[in-house]
C-alpha cells in the first residue's frame, strides 16, 4: 500500500498529521506511561491479590465449618440410634416374665415407638424363632433368619444386651434396613425394632445441619451439598444426592475410607471443574462413615460472593481512564496542536491561519482569541512599520536626488568655471612655470568634475530612472570594468 502523502501548509513546508506528531513525551503518552497503566496494574494487583486472600480464606472457613458440622450430625446419628436401642431395650424388659399370650398386647401397647421403627417391632425367643410382630409381615419374614442367625450369635458370645445389626435389605424396596435387638434380664425374650437407615439419617442430617450456624434450609435440602452414610461392610446406607450429581459405588466417596478408620477431617477435591469440601467422620457405635460434601463457593453469602467480584469494578474504571484519556487528547492535546501549527504559520506572516477555530477547552478558545488579537495589532503594526519605512525611503530618495542636483547644479558648475578661468589664464602667462602651474590646476579641476559627476550617478543613477534597473546594472558592471581593470560581464535572463 503507497504511504499517505503529507499535507502542505501555507509555506509549502509538509504538515505532519497528529498521530505523528503524537510522541512519548506528549501528555496523553505520559499520562498513560506514568499514571494510568502504573494505577491500572497496581488495583489490579491489589483486587486479585485480595480476592485470592478472600478465596482461600473462605476455603478454609467453609472446610472448618462443614467438618464442625459432619462430627454434630454424627453425633446426632449416634444419639438417634442409641435411643433406638434404649427403645428396644425398654421394651425387653416389658416383656420380663412375660407370658407368650402377653407379647401381642405389649406390641400393641408400644405402638408409639413405631415412630422411631417404621419397620415394625417384633419379640424372638431364647432360640431365634418369630413369636410376635408388627409392621410389615413380609419384611419380618425376611429378616427372621438374619435376626435368628444374630441372636444365636450373640448369645453364645456373651455379647452386650443390646446391639445394632448391619444393614439387611428390604426385598420389596431394596432400602437398607437395620435392625436393633434387646435381650429381656431373664434371656427368655429378645425385643426387636426394624427402622429405615435412609429415613433415620434423612431426619437427622436435616435436623442436625440446620442447627448449624451458615447452613439454611436451601443447603440442607441438598439443592448444592450431599450426604453420604456408610456402614462397615461399605454398603451405601444413605445418599441424599445434589442436583445432577450421579450415585457413585460407597467406596469411591472422598472421606469415606478415612471415616471407616476412625478419623474425622476435611477433604478438597476437584469434580467437573468445582472445588467441593468433603468433610468426615464416623459413627461410633456402629463404625459407620458419614461424609459431607459442597461446593464451597455456593456456601457464601450473597454479600462474600459479590465480594469476589470487585476485580470487575476495574472494567468499567479502566475504561473511564480511557475515556478521559480520550478526552484529554480530543479537548486539550489535538487542539493545542492544531493552535501551535497555527502559531508557526503566523510566525512565518500568514495572519489568516491564527482564525481558524481549533476546539477544544474554553482556555484553549480563549488562548486562541488572544493570539488572534495579538495578531491583528501586529499586522496593524507591521503595516504602520511598511509605511514609516516607505516614508522613509521616499525621504532618504528624495534627500539624493536634491544632493545630486545641488552637485550637479552649483558645484560642478563652479568648477568647469574655474576649469575655464584656468586656461584663459594659461593663455596669458608670460612664463613657464605659471603655464605649469595653471595645467595643474586645470587638471585638478577636471579630476574634481569626474569625481563629482561619479559621485552624483552613485546618489541618483540617471539610467535606473530613464532606462530602468537591467540596463543601469549594466552601465555599472561596465564602469566597474574600466575604473578598476578588472573584467566584468553582465547576463540576463528572463523579463
């Protein structure tokens, strides 16, 4: 592409356009250079820098706090499975000395414990057999022979009175179902509850994580957080997923196989691009694990999470400095270039180029204003110089010419009169020596006349005035040659 052709001013000289006149010295490249970049990089640093103290900070806390509530809600869960078993062991001793025509009426008389066995409640004897029940037969029909089977167990061990099985399956709906068992003082009776470990944890997650200071109810119904309870044998008891979060195999769970050791804590991972804290511990009683998961960035409050975007404040303030960057180069800087060209073509006498408007600020209309009125007294005052120097001249040549007419008039003819009386006066001398003598002073004379007369063309040149300037240059070119011998040629060129 042909590089643009400069611009020419008034003088002819080649006006440079205003991006090249732009240099780093100018104000908008300091400006930029030495404020604005300089502030720019320095928020920025300071804005990231404490959006990354704000973000591990908060890191952190949520770890802290979700591993504070993991331990109260294991907590909770083995408070509600020990009262299950102060249940069932209540009700072991109910049925003490017990006939078998009593168990049905103590059934239906603990009817109100159903709310913690939604399984049913049921009494075995000494041998495992299913004496009575209550609930769903075909879920006791089920559980008959693991529950004899953990009697039996029990029994010859010398266990405790009371114990909590591992989870059976429900064969109608698949639910993990635990069992908890009672053995009467006398041995002849063991009182049994089923309950739902999911619904168990369900209420006592939701129950236990909303007494927790942080977490609503939005959290809690697992809408971004989710819950995982499971047992020794690493059978998923519980999972109260969040929203789009696939069901993963118990053993794969962050935290599961720290909790199943006895440890509590909180773990960082990384799914799908989001940071989640899972944070665990385990059940005691029972050496089950419960894990609590989130994205911790969702667990802050809408005012910490507008926090973390005070760095985009800087969009808008960056582009404000532009703007007035902008607008300092098209209201200060392009017009004081535009008056400094205008200035320099008035330096070289165009007195129009000051009137044209530049824009810009009042102060620069107003500069502009006085430079032009500056510019109309000088141009007045430069006419006023042109005729004082006009007067001037026509005086100095008129003063020249009255000389070199008095010269001529008076002085050269004096001479050529004493010139004449010279000779006469030679012509009467009786001698010789005053024949000389005259000569003399005649020739002296003569010599005084072409001095006079050299001098009056030098004041009044009579062929600048009757042939014009060519020919009296070279009328003079001429003479310089024969009065000073030295060659002289004179040429002309054009009109």
């Amino acid at each position: 592409m042909p590089a643009p052709l400069a611009k020419n001013d008034s003088n002819g000289r080649a006006r440079r356009s205003p991006l090249t006149r732009l240099t780093w010295r100018s104000l908008p490249w300091q400006m930029l250079l030495v404020t604005i970049l300089p502030l720019t990089a320095l928020v920025l640093a300071a804005a990231f820098g404490s959006q990354l103290v704000h973000q591990n900070a908060m890191r952190s806390m949520v770890g802290e706090r979700d591993e504070r509530a993991v331990r109260t809600a294991a907590a909770a869960l083995e408070e509600q499975i020990n009262h299950r078993l102060y249940a069932v062991r209540s009700l072991a001793l109910l049925a003490n000395r017990a006939q078998d025509s009593d168990l049905p009426a103590l059934l239906k008389a603990s009817q109100f414990l159903e709310l913690e066995f939604d399984g049913g409640l049921a009494f075995f004897d000494s041998s495992g057999a299913l004496l009575e029940a209550s609930g769903n037969p075909s879920l006791w029909a089920a559980l008959a022979q693991p529950a004899s089977e953990l009697i039996a167990h029990s029994l010859a061990n010398g266990a405790a009175p009371h114990l909590i099985s591992n989870a059976f399956s429900d064969p109608e709906s698949g639910e993990a179902i635990v069992l908890a068992l009672a053995i009467s003082p006398d041995g002849q009776w063991i009182a049994a509850g089923a309950f739902s470990a999911a619904e168990m944890a369900r209420h006592t997650l939701q129950n236990a994580l909303l007494d927790q200071p942080g977490l609503d109810a939005h959290t809690a119904a697992g809408h971004y957080a989710s819950f995982v309870l499971v047992d020794a044998d690493r059978r998923l008891l519980y999972q109260s997923a969040s929203q789009g979060e696939a069901t993963l195999p118990a053993g794969d769970y962050p935290g599961v196989e720290q909790a199943l050791s006895g440890l509590s804590g909180a773990l960082y991972i990384t799914v799908n691009r989001q940071e989640l804290v899972a944070a665990y511990s385990p059940v005691a009683p029972l050496g089950w694990a419960l894990v609590f998961q989130e994205p911790w960035e969702m667990v802050a409050s809408p005012t910490l999470r507008l926090s973390q975007l005070t760095p985009l404040v800087m969009a808008p303030a960056l582009a404000l400095a532009i703007l007035a960057l902008w607008f300092g180069y098209r209201q200060i800087i392009e017009p004081l270039q535009k008056l400094a060209a205008q200035a320099a073509r008035l330096a070289w006498g165009n007195f129009d180029a000051i009137q044209e408007p530049v824009g810009g600020i009042e102060e620069i209309r107003q500069l502009q204003n006085e430079l032009g009125h500056m510019a109309s007294r000088l141009q007045v005052a430069q006419k006023s110089l042109h005729g004082y120097i006009g007067a001037i001249t026509a005086a100095q040549e008129e003063e020249r010419l009255r000389l070199a007419r008095e010269l001529h008039d008076d002085s050269i003819q004096s001479l050529i009169a004493l010139k004449q009386r010279a000779q006469l006066s030679q012509l009467a001398a009786q001698n010789d020596a005053g024949v000389d003598a005259l000569q003399e002073i005649a020739s002296l004379t003569e010599q005084s006349i072409d001095n006079l007369r050299r001098m009056i063309r030098a004041l009044r040149p009579i062929y600048l005035e009757d042939l014009g300037l060519a020919p009296a240059l070279e009328m003079l070119c001429r003479e310089i040659s024969q009065s000073a011998g030295l060659p002289a040629r004179f040429e002309r060129q054009g009109a």
